[in-house]
C-alpha cells in the first residue's frame, strides 16, 4: 500500500450530523454517537474516521459536516486533525450535506479538477490497508467521471443493509458499473444476493468527481443547488455566510437522500469491491458483531459481573451491572439514565428518544 498523500486535487468530506438516537443514552443531540468512544476503544469514532485519511488526505483538505448543535463539541474533538467544519442549520438529509461539501471544495480549489472522497463518522473499518487501496481505486474511476462508491463482500445475509448489484466490468482492478441498488431486503432475498456473487453491501462511502457530482444535482436537486450558490454568493466559505439568511434557505430545502436523488438514477456509478472489515454501528445489538465478545457471546464495556448470561450488551459508564440468568438484552447507563431491551429491539430505541421530547424531558435527550 503506498503511504504518499492523493494528488492534490483530492479532498475528503466526513459526514457527521447524525443524532445517533439508537445509541441513546450513551449518544444525545449535542454529544450524538460519532462523538462517542465505543467497543473499549479510547478513540471517539470520529477520530478513527479521520486516522483512515492519514496517508491519503492532508489536513488541509479534510472537511466536516455536521450540525450546528454539534458543532463545538465536533470541533473539539478533531483539534488539528480537520481543518474546515460547516454546521448545517438543521438536518436535511446527505444529498444538502454534500452539496454543502461539494460547493465548498468547488470555492477552495478555485475551479480545479477536485475529486472529493465522502465517508461517513460512524462506521467500523478493520482493515485499514485493504480500505485506502480500495479508495485510490475509485479516485481513478472518479477521475473518469464516474461517481464511485465502495462496495463491501458481504459475509452473511444482512436483511439491515442496502444492497449495490454489481454490472459489467470497467478497467480498473476490482471495479464494475452499478447494475441496480437494492433497499434493505427479506433474509430470503438477502441470501439470494449472497449466493450469486454479484452484490455488495451499500457501505455510504463514494469517491466522485466535485463536476460531475454537482451536474447530477443540479439535473436533480437545482433548487438545492441554486439555495446554496446565492447563500455562498460572494463569500470564501460557508463558514463565513451570514447564519440567518442560511437557516432561512436551508430550511426550505427537499429533506432527501444522495442516494434517492442521484445514485439510483444516475447513469454513471461504478463500484469497487471492498473487503475491508466494514460494519455500520447502528444499534446496540451491532456491537456484539463488531467487537470481541466473551465465549458466551457478551459484549461487555465498563464494570460487570455476568453469572449465566447468553448473547448480552452491556455497556455502563460508572455502576457496576450484574447480570444473573439471562439472554440477548441491551443494558446501559450512561449519563444518568438507564437503558434495558431485547436485543431485538435495539432498532426502536429511536422511539424512548422521541417519547422523552413529547413528555417535555429534554434534559434527556
């Protein structure tokens, strides 16, 4: 693997506005899940996201976007590590965040041929060798003016995931042309895809020519385009913009995927394939698949005593949790509030979230 930076044409988005309500109580709206430490590592998992871009992207061509309420603490903790943070006005979903992106290394390349690299700051990559090669790859196809996204070997039939279908063969190692996207599938189905060989788990990370991305959007979305070009107008960045006039238009943007506006209908998205140890850290339960656990299948961060207990969560950031007889639950206390479910319900904790904001308990959330 070659440890040189990219050309200097290439600049790398981390996407970092998500409130994590999954991982409540652990993740809150102003310390949401990419700002959190998780698996025993002593790293946030934005800071690991950003150590993937050593050796492929420098500082200064490193860009976040997050949320305004998370902007402080976001800031705080990529330090030196990042060196642009735009705070969206509120979430719009990932098609307004990379356009924002996309805008703003259009202003800093000053017109030039950029390629941006968009990753997400929650996700879980084991082999960080195999992932940067797998990105100069898709920087190559990028380079064709293609939109190239990352396509991980799935290792089981995951019924959570979206689906990449592989198409004809381009000339680079490892890369195709996107047949179809599949959404989250039935596990008959998701098996189906396994067996053939020919799919991919959609991991949200894509290399895409700065142009061609913002052509496709503009063919789209030219309403969001449009917003953010008058907001920007004159100024160097959109960190400079004048915050009422921004809130103001960006409230009034389509709520919609990347995916939903671009990647499904465009013509021109290829594929590289990925094995690279990915896992999305969505749920609680997703910790027990993404990190080492005991040999009866616990997972267990903090102080705990476990006495004939099975496939069990347990993440505690002071008391200590016993557990005495049981199975497949989640239990958490962080930060004064404690979570227990089946592990087959760790996908609805988003609902405790949400019933805490109608009873007026937003000290909890």
């Amino acid at each position: 693997m070659s440890t040189q930076d990219l050309p200097k044409n290439v600049y790398a988005v981390i996407l970092a506005g998500g409130s994590g309500t999954r991982f409540w109580p652990k993740s809150r709206q102003k310390w949401p899940k990419q700002l959190c430490a998780l698996g025993g590592s002593a790293e946030t998992m934005l800071e690991t996201t950003l150590r993937r871009l050593d050796g492929l992207v420098p500082v200064e061509r490193r860009l976040i976007v997050t949320h305004k309420d998370q902007a402080v603490a976001t800031a705080k903790i990529a330090g030196h590590r990042c060196s642009i943070i735009i705070a969206e006005p509120e979430a719009r979903n990932t098609a307004n965040a990379l356009a924002l992106a996309a805008l703003e290394v259009s202003n800093l390349s000053e017109g030039s041929d950029a390629i941006m690299i968009s990753l997400h700051a929650d996700h879980v990559i084991e082999k960080l060798e195999m992932f940067q090669d797998c990105v100069r790859t898709a920087v190559s196809v990028a380079s064709c003016e293609e939109i190239c996204l990352i396509g991980v070997v799935p290792k089981y039939p995951e019924i959570g995931y979206g689906y990449i279908e592989r198409g004809c063969v381009r000339p680079e190692q490892g890369a195709f042309k996107v047949a179809s996207f599949r959404e989250k599938p039935e596990k008959k189905t998701a098996e189906e895809f396994i067996a053939s060989g020919k799919f991919y788990w959609n991991a949200g990370i894509f290399v895409f020519h700065v142009a061609t991305l913002l052509r496709e959007l503009e063919a789209k979305l030219p309403t969001t385009v449009q917003s953010l070009n008058k907001i920007l107008g004159t100024a160097t960045s959109f960190t400079k913009v004048n915050s009422e006039d921004f809130a103001k238009a960006y409230s009034l943007l389509p709520r919609i995927s990347i995916d939903h506006a671009v990647l499904e209908v465009s013509k021109c998205v290829s594929v590289v394939e990925a094995d690279i140890g990915w896992q999305d850290v969505g749920t609680w339960d997703a910790l027990s698949q993404c990190f080492t656990t005991d040999g009866a299948g616990n997972f267990v961060q903090g102080d705990a005593l476990l006495i004939d207990t099975v496939g069990c969560t347990v993440d505690s950031d002071g008391p200590m949790v016993a557990m005495l007889g049981v199975r497949d639950l989640v239990v958490v206390h962080a930060k004064g509030a404690i979570l227990v479910c089946p592990k087959n319900r760790a996908q609805d904790v988003k609902l405790i979230v949400d019933r805490l904001k109608d009873v007026g308990r937003a000290d909890l959330i």
